[in-house]
C-alpha cells in the first residue's frame, strides 16, 4: 500500500477514535502499557471485558488499554481501582469468538489519550471521557530531530548485530526504517525492546518527542550494553 494511502487511514481511524473519546470503553491492566502504530494480542475471558468487546464489535470497535496503578493482586476487593492517566486508544484489528464466549483480539493502538474523567454507566465495564494527546514537535518540526532520528535507527541497526535473527530484530530495523515521523519512531521501539512497565509508561506519558527519543535511546543502549557483555536483558 502506498504511503499516503496507509497516512490517510491512520487519519481515519484516528477521526473514529477521537468520535468515540467522549464515551471510551477502557479496558484497564496491570503492567500493560501500549502504543501508538503497535498491535497487541489479548485474550478476554473476563464476563465484564466480554461484554465490552461485543459491544465494541456491534458498533466503532474502539476501546482504550490503560494501566492500573496497583500491582497484579493489589486491591481486588476494589470494584474501580485507579488507573494511571495517560493510556493508549485504538481499535480491534481483528477477532475470533471462542464457543464459550471468550474471545482472541487483535489491537491497535492509534494515539494516546489522557482519561479525564470517569462516567457512571450501568455496564460491566468502565467507561471514561478522554483527551487525545498529539506529539509535541520542537519549533523546527521533525527536521530539527534529523540527527536524534539517526541515532534512534543506529541503535535499530546495531540491535540487529548482537540478536539473532530469530528475535524479530531484523523485521524490526526494516519497520524502523520505513518510519518517517520521529515521535512514531520511537514508540515502536520502545514498545519492542523496554520490557519494564515503570519505564514503558514513563515513555507513554513523555508527550514531548525529543524527551521521549531521549528515553527510548538510553533504553536501546542499556540493551546493547548488555547484549555486548553476553547476557540477556531482563524481562
């Protein structure tokens, strides 16, 4: 597909996203952090999270994936415990119903959101109104990050080197490489090599595109650094 033509789809459904921000099903998780122009598998098997994926089905297919403040198993009497503000939104890519009623989703997430405010429904699920948060660019536009972008597709390159093929690094330096906007450039590889959800949200949440390349770059360094001394990033 062209170049534009793939542009001018993510505009699309971005326009779909941002129609349904006023009522944004959110399906909250704890050390989940997604990003924008990357896909994630899930699978639902909670009653509540089945319901909020037939009804995103029945109608835009848009929802939110947000971040739970507490740790897994932390507060589980709570019926709406916190989630942190700022989340990934997007929409189901693709679906498989299972005979039982759970369900293997595919999402995209398109742009981040800041979750401004809970409303009360009589769903199963949550449901906020929600802000989308576009990239904030230095004055000069994404020229004035030429030589950081460099350096962020270096590190793709150098990755490459010291993982084996079988890892996905190569597809990985392709995809980085297609990529034109910086701020796109560096979700994808944060959300390829950072691991730690403390430091994948702390990407998530930096709306400022050269502090978050800033953050991605060290992240891609510290891996290389690693992988150099012959062992394996933790997990």
């Amino acid at each position: 597909m062209p170049q534009q033509e793939r542009a001018s789809g993510r505009r699309e459904l971005r326009d779909l996203v941002a129609r349904a921000a006023g009522t944004l099903k959110v399906f909250p998780l704890p050390g989940v952090v997604v990003f924008p122009g990357t896909p994630t598998p899930f699978h639902i098997f909670e009653p509540r999270y089945r319901a909020l994926v037939a009804d995103a089905l029945d109608g835009d297919r848009a929802l939110c994936v947000a971040t739970l403040e507490q740790a897994e198993g932390e507060g589980e009497s709570r019926e709406r415990p916190p989630v942190l503000p700022i989340a990934g939104a997007g929409v189901i890519e693709e679906d498989e119903r299972l005979p039982d009623g759970r369900y293997h989703i595919l999402f995209r997430c398109l742009t981040r959101v800041r979750l401004a405010e809970e409303l009360e429904s009589a769903k199963p699920y949550r449901e906020f109104r929600a802000e989308l948060l576009p990239d904030r660019l230095p004055p000069g536009g994404p020229q004035e990050l030429e030589r950081d972008t460099q350096a962020l597709l270096q590190l793709a390159y150098d990755l490459v080197r010291v993982l084996p093929e079988e890892s996905g690094a190569p597809e990985l330096a392709q995809a980085a490489a297609r990529l034109h906007a910086p701020g796109r450039l560096a979700d994808l590889l944060a959300a390829a090599v950072i691991a730690d959800p403390i430091l994948r949200y702390r990407a998530l949440e930096s709306l400022d595109v050269p502090r978050r390349m800033g953050l991605v770059a060290q992240e891609l360094a510290a891996v290389l650094l690693v992988m150099s001394k012959g062992k394996t990033p933790a997990a």
